[in-house]
C-alpha cells in the first residue's frame, strides 16, 4: 500500500530530492572544506580541551579520596592513575600530574589493558567505550576509584561518572560503589558533584 | 519559476568562512592555561568547547519562557510530546481523541491551532497545507530529549510566519550525550505496548552516533455516548543522529527520522444522493521522512555561524483528503558582538515546499499542487543600554513568499534587572499567519441532504492575519529555593480568517443540482484577547519540589460566527515531585481546565471543566533500571476535553493506568 503511494508520488518527489541531494551534496561540501583546517590540527595530536580538564579532574579526584593503607606498599609509594584501553588523554594526564605529589605521594600514569594490570592502580579511568574491556568486578571488589564518562558506566557500578551540562564538565559520585569498595570520598568533593548517588 | 538557492550568497559565506578558519583559526588558540593548577570548582567553569549556545540564563530573558525538562516528563511518565506541554503554563492542550490533540496558547485552540509555530531540532513541522501541526505524526524518544523551550507570545522576528501566538522548540541531546544501549517498555490502558530501543555509540574520536526504533500501540477511547471512537492507532519510528566535534571551533550534526502509523477514525461522508451521510470507519496510513545537517562554526568569543539544512516529507491522511508536503529548507544564523554593547544576530533563510493534495467529494482542491517558497532575512540587535542593568533588543524579519507577498515583523523588548534576583521586561511586536492552502485553493462540503449542500469555499484573494502584542513579565526569586514568574498581555488581532456565509446559491454540478449553502474563508474578523500567566517553583526540602501555575485568557472577538476559536478562560496545575528513601519517588500532578463555553462553529455543547489528577510511583531496583507505575485522569471515568469540527461525536479521555521498565546497559 505504502509503496504503491511511494510510485505515486514519485515524480514530484524526484523534483524535491533531486534539489534537496543537490544542497546537502553543497552542505557536505561545505563541511569538509571546513574540516580541513581543524583535522590537520587534530593529527598532530592536540588533545581536545574537553579531555584536558579530564585529565585535571583526575588528578584532583585523588586529593579528595581516602585509600585504605594496604592499598599502599609504603607511607610514599606512588598513587597509580590507569588509562583502560584507547587512551585518550596522548600524553595531557602525564603532564599535569608530572613533579606533582598528593600527601607526600608521587603521581604515575599507566595505560593498562588487563585485568591483572587494573587491579594494581588506585583509580582507574575507562573511556568511552572501554567499558565492557574488562569485567566490572576488577573495579567493584578492589578499593580502586573507578571513573567513567557513559551512561552505561553508571550502570556497572563505577565511582565517579563524567557528564556534561551544556558545555561544562560536571560529575556524579555514586557513593554506594565507593563504600562497597572501602574508598573514602571527602564531603568536599560529594558538595561539588551534582549527584550523590547513594543507592546500590 | 524554478526555485534557486541563493548561490552566489553561499558562495560568498564559504569564502568568508574558509579563510576565517584558515586565517584566524590559530590566533583564537588563547594561551593554555596551567589545568593542573586549577581548583575542581574551577575546572567546572571551564567550557569544554567555545561552541555554545549563546544562552541567556533564563531567568533573565525578555520574553515569556518556559522549559521543560527531561526530568519533569520522566516524573510524570508522559508518552507523547502533546502531554508534556500541559507542564507549560497557559498552553492550552486538549485532547480530540485517542489520536488527535487541539494545541495552541493565548486562544484560538483547534485541532489545526494555527498561531503556534513548532520546531523540532530546528525543523518545523507546522503544515502549510493545513496551517497548523500534525501532532498525531510528531514523536521523539523521551530518554533522549535534552529540553522543550517554550515561548509563550510572539516570537516571529527570530522565526517569522505564524510564530503569533507562541514558539515551541523541542530539542533533542547530541549522541555524544546518548551512548549506550537503552531500553523503554510500557504497558497499560493507553500503551499496549510501547517499546523503544536506542544505542549510542562512537565511531571515532569525537564522533558520536545514535539510532532508534519506537513502537506503539495506542486503543482506541470511547464517545460521550458510550461507542468505541473508532480512533486506536499504531506507528512505528526510526531514526539516527551523528555528532562530530571535531575541533573546538566547529560542530556537525546529521540526523533523520523515518516513521509510518494507522491512525483509526471516525468520519462522516457525505453524497447528494441517499443515505446523503454516513459514518464510516477508516484506517488512515500517515508517514514521513527528514534527514537535517548542521554545522557550527566560531570564529571568535564573539562571533559564532550556524549553517542548516533539512529536507522533510510528510504524508498525511487530513480527512478524506491526503496531503503529501516535502519541504527543502536553509537557514544561516550569525551571532556577533560588535564592541562592548551590540550583540547582533543575523541571519537568512529559504525555505520551499511543495504539497499535493487528492480532491474528495469531502474536500477538493482548484489546484492539485501547491508550491510555497519563502525567503527571509532577519536582524536583531541586543543592546546594553546599561550594562548588566538594562538591555534594548530591537529586530525586524523580513519575509517574500509568492502567496501573500511580503511581510515585515518587527518586535522590540526592554529588560530591567534592578537586582540579581529580579527581571522586569517589557515587549511589543508584531507578526503574521500566512494562509493555508486550504484556505486559498479548496473546496470542503461539509453537509449534505435531499436537494442541499453545506460548503466552504477557499478564497484565492485571501491575506495574512496580523497581530500586534503588547507584553509585559516579571520574574523574582526572594530565596534560592522560592522563584516567582508572571507575564501579561494583550495582543490586538486584524484580518483574522473565518468563514462568513454567501447568498444561497443554486448548482447543477455535482449532480444532481442542488442548493448551495455556502461560506467563504475571508479576512474579515478582528478583536482582542488579553490574559496573564502566574508560575511559582518552590523547593521545599533537598526532596521536595512544588510548582503551580495560573493562566487566565479573556478573547474579545467580532461577532461574526467564529469558527476555531475555543480555549479555556482558566487553567490552574500543582505539580509536586518528592524524593522518598530506598530509592522511591512519588510524583503527581493536579490539573483545573475551565469549560470551553463556544466550542468550534457553536454546533456542539460546550465542554464542561474538568479536574485532573495524575500520580506515579518509581522505583530505582538498580542504578541501571527504574521501574514506574503512573494513574491519570484518577478523578473520573472519563471526561471529554473537545471537539472535532470533523466529527458529530465526542471522544472522551479515560482514567488510565500504565507501568513502565527503562533499562540503560
């Protein structure tokens, strides 16, 4: 029925789309002319703005969040920040935590792939789309901050989630995930997110 | 004459454009700053990207804005965009049936209200065929809306024609902020079921993707008189949207929506020969289809250009006629501050549609193809005549369209801040309803019996409605968890469009001859309407939120038989949203709708005002799923909220139960 309606209308139809192809064909091209500049800048590897205030927000998080002390070998072994996966930081997290201490602790940053790498760092950051690289236990039964920026992310249970208002980064803390993981998340940093999620 | 895309002006734009972003692309790089020495709270100023909007907060607008958020419709589980506007106050949202809904603001409500312009991510959906919106056709995925921004009162020197009496933009997230897999599930009284499906991926860096699927399955309700309504529905949608960002400085947004549905009618057909009328039951088959592209580019702080594009097709059964409407459309929009006190935006725009329409018995048509191009052009400028304390906005859009001509709608708008919490505004525009092609080209017979015919004739001389608003609005916030709103106008109407009756005639054709009782779409009414809109939003615990809103409209119309002119004197609604433990909240709303005292064409009874009460229980079994249980209309059985001009019956709006699962992993 739909389709005989479709034949029907075809000519006039034809008329609009073979404008219509024509203008977005123009758009498009537009577009690409437009890209040109920006791409190029974007291989030589700047890091987008957005993912350099991440790479701040992470450093910051680890001021504000209590470890239990066997997650540390001595009183000034360093606090491990892990990239999981496609690490879209390039080399931002390493710069602005490099010469840095947290309660006398130096800051290193690993790119970890495994299972057995995660369970190492004191928080771990999944990107986009790394989520389901490793199962969420690695993050649920070991005291690691877990950070993440996705929806679905929230759903596995993670610590602290990225998202956005309008163009600003904002974070939510699910503080049930943190007791769950025997983390101790400042009222501080709990004031300064925009949601306290305290169910499980 | 063959319609042309201003070439030579998007030549000159992609000229301009181009050795912008080559030349000045890098200057605009400003020094980075040291992130790491940056406190959280500072961090949480920075922008992400210099590509946003230039809001006003809204407390401060000049204008008489609502915004409904994604979190009010959730509350109230609200699964169609008409219900989530009675959140609005003074929108004036009445159900026809199952299917059908009469939506308009400050007066004039009619199954085609046709002084309400609606965009939907920057395209509209008001028919030129009909002058008015399918909302029967018109459906997003709720879990992915990002806002609906309202303007109550004019808003044509930004958005032109037939932005008279109010603007509603709805808005969807960018997929960036969709990702991951969602699933909707409802089933009740009015969903049998609905389900939708939505994943959002990343295709590259700083490439986001998203598509979906919706489906629903809507009964049909039951007549004043106790029958079916004949008016159950079903429609399937689709559809996807890309977003790239891949610079700071540029954002590209692709999207499109494919749908079908069968929408269930009651119609009466008509025939000079026995039975003469008869009721008739029929399925009709709507569908369409849109893709939209668009880019924003900043040049500087200051300077930003938002290019778009979109193409739409529309099918739509309209009684016993079938409308078929595709549009191309085009609009660029600059936005540029010239020194400390000029924020201008500007812009131009192209639209044209071509609609057929089949002829009836019902409803024929002089010409059964209809082209409609418009350009536009528009300025405005926002003016700190004392910085902080007292803006000016003057703007005027300028609209050529080959119907009715062209068309200037000029506006002006004074805004007061005497303290932080406090906004006094003051407005006055003026803007335009272009015919339909209805009212230009058709003919409908709209009765019929031995030896008679009842018809309306379109008028090929027919002109636009004017309508010149005068608003005033005050906005104060005495404590941060107490804000109050109110807006008044008064708006003065010419040449409004209604059918006046000619002398009896006499026809030999159609046979056999008969009578003609006829009438003829003419400009010949005027009047004034003139109302207030009272908003109050209270936080009354860290779990409590109250709102409540007034709305109160006086029409004063020429006393010609005014046909589409029905709207409640008075609207008042307390909603309350309450955040209990163990992860529960109790949402509900109460509604007060006065009687509608002249329904259409004074042919049916008025319809009394009705209270009604929607309340919803949700519950949060993991921070993955809300399950949700929501009555509506829990007051009576079922009330009837308005008229079809179309239809001898009236449908009535029953109470109704509905449980929802939404799922996101």
């Amino acid at each position: 029925m739909l389709r005989a309606l479709k034949i029907s209308f075809d000519a006039s139809r034809r008329h609009c789309r073979r404008r219509a192809g024509g203008t977005l064909a123009g758009l498009l091209g537009f577009f690409l002319l437009l890209l040109a500049g920006p791409t190029a800048r974007a291989a030589e590897g700047a890091v987008s703005k957005e993912y350099q205030l991440k790479a701040a927000f992470l450093y910051n998080f680890t001021k504000f969040v209590e470890w239990p002390a066997a997650r540390f070998a001595e009183a000034n072994s360093p606090i491990v920040i892990g990239v999981l996966g496609q690490n879209p930081f390039g080399g931002e997290l390493e710069k602005i935590t490099e010469g840095r201490t947290v309660n006398g602790r130096a800051i290193v940053v690993k790119v970890i792939t495994t299972a057995e790498e995660a369970s190492t760092v004191h928080l771990l950051f999944v990107p986009r789309g790394e989520e389901t690289r490793l199962p969420a236990a690695v993050w649920q039964s070991v005291p690691i901050v877990a950070v993440g920026e996705s929806d679905s992310f929230a759903a596995l249970g993670g610590t602290i989630m990225f998202t956005r208002e309008a163009d600003k980064i904002r974070f939510e803390i699910n503080i049930a995930a943190a007791e769950r993981s025997r983390l101790k998340i400042s009222a501080q940093l709990q004031k300064l997110a925009i949601a306290v999620r305290r169910k499980p | 004459m063959p319609s042309r895309f201003p070439t030579p002006l998007l030549a000159a734009a992609l000229c301009a454009v181009s050795l912008g972003s080559a030349q000045t692309g890098e200057l605009l790089r400003r020094p980075a700053k040291n992130l790491a020495d940056m406190s959280i709270e500072e961090l949480m100023n920075e922008p992400v990207t210099s590509v946003s909007k230039k809001e006003t907060p809204l407390g401060e607008s000049p204008a008489a804005i609502t915004v409904i958020t994604p979190d009010d419709i959730r509350r109230l589980g609200i699964a169609s965009l008409p219900e989530a506007l009675r959140l609005v106050p003074g929108l004036d949202v009445a159900r026809i049936g199952a299917n059908e809904t009469a939506v308009s603001v400050r007066g004039f409500n009619n199954e085609f209200a046709n002084k309400l312009l609606v965009l939907i991510d920057g395209r509209s959906v008001y028919s030129p065929s009909s002058a008015g919106v399918f909302w029967n056709a018109q459906d997003v995925v709720f879990e992915d809306l990002e806002r609906i921004e309202v303007i109550r009162g004019p808003g044509a020197t930004l958005w032109g024609a037939n932005a008279v009496n109010g603007v509603i933009n709805i808005i969807t997230k960018s997929a960036r902020e969709t990702q991951g897999a969602l699933v909707v599930t409802a089933l009740g009284t009015e969903e049998r079921p609905t389900t939708t499906a939505r994943y959002g991926g990343q295709l590259a860096p700083n490439l986001y993707y998203r598509v979906y699927a919706k489906y629903f399955d809507r009964p049909s309700v039951k007549t004043s008189a106790g029958g079916d309504a004949g008016d159950g529905w079903h429609s399937l949608r689709s559809g996807f949207r890309v977003d790239y960002e891949p610079s700071a400085e540029n954002v590209f947004t692709l999207q499109g929506d494919a749908y079908q549905s069968d929408v269930g009618k009651n119609i009466s057909l008509f025939s000079l020969t026995p039975p003469f009328s008869q009721t008739a039951s029929v399925l009709e088959h709507n569908a369409g289809d849109n893709v939209l592209g668009r880019w924003t580019h900043v040049f500087s702080e200051t300077s930003r250009l938002t290019l778009q594009g979109y193409y739409d097709f529309l099918r739509q059964d309209v009684g016993s006629s079938i409308d078929r409407a595709e549009t191309c459309d085009f609009d660029l929009v600059h936005q540029v501050a010239l020194g400390d006190r000029h924020d201008i935006t500007w812009g131009a725009g192209y639209r044209d549609t071509l609609a057929k329409d089949t002829s009836t018995f019902g409803a024929s048509w002089a010409h059964e193809s209809h082209r409609l191009q418009l350009f536009n052009v528009f300025a405005q400028d926002e003016i700190a005549l004392v910085p902080d304390r007292l803006q000016f906005t003057v703007g005027t859009k300028f609209e050529h369209n080959e119907l009715s001509g062209e068309e200037w709608e000029p506006g002006v708008r004074l805004r007061w801040t005497p303290t932080a919490r406090q906004t006094v505004w003051a407005a006055a525009s003026h803007a335009v309803r272009t015919p339909s092609f209805l009212e230009r080209d058709s003919r409908l017979n709209l009765a019929a019996g031995p030896g008679f015919l009842v018809s309306i004739f379109g008028n090929p001389e027919i002109g636009t409605e004017k309508l010149t608003a005068y608003e005033l609005g005050y906005r104060v916030a005495p404590a941060k968890q107490l804000s109050f709103e109110a807006s008044a106008f008064y708006d003065v109407y010419h040449q409004l469009i209604v059918n006046e009756p000619n002398p009896p005639g006499f026809e030999i054709s159609p046979v056999p001859p008969h009578a003609l009782i006829s009438q003829t779409w003419r400009n010949s009414a005027q009047g004034e309407t003139y109302g207030a809109e009272l908003s109050v939003h209270w936080q009354a615990t860290a779990a409590w939120r109250l709102a409540g809103s007034y709305a109160w409209l006086h029409s004063n119309l020429t006393s010609v038989p005014f046909v589409g002119s029905s709207s409640p004197g008075q609207q008042i609604q307390i909603r309350s949203n309450l955040d209990l433990p163990h992860h529960v909240e109790l949402n509900g709303a109460v509604t007060y709708v006065g009687a509608i005292v002249t329904p259409l064409g004074q042919i049916n009874a008025p319809i009394p005002a009705y209270v009604r009460l929607d309340l919803g229980l949700i519950f949060h079994p993991a921070a993955a799923m809300e399950v949700g249980v929501w009555g509506v209309n829990l007051l009576d059985r079922r009330h009837p909220e308005f008229t079809s001009p179309q239809s001898t019956t009236v449908a009535e709006m029953p109470r109704g139960i509905t449980g929802k699962i939404t799922w996101r992993f």
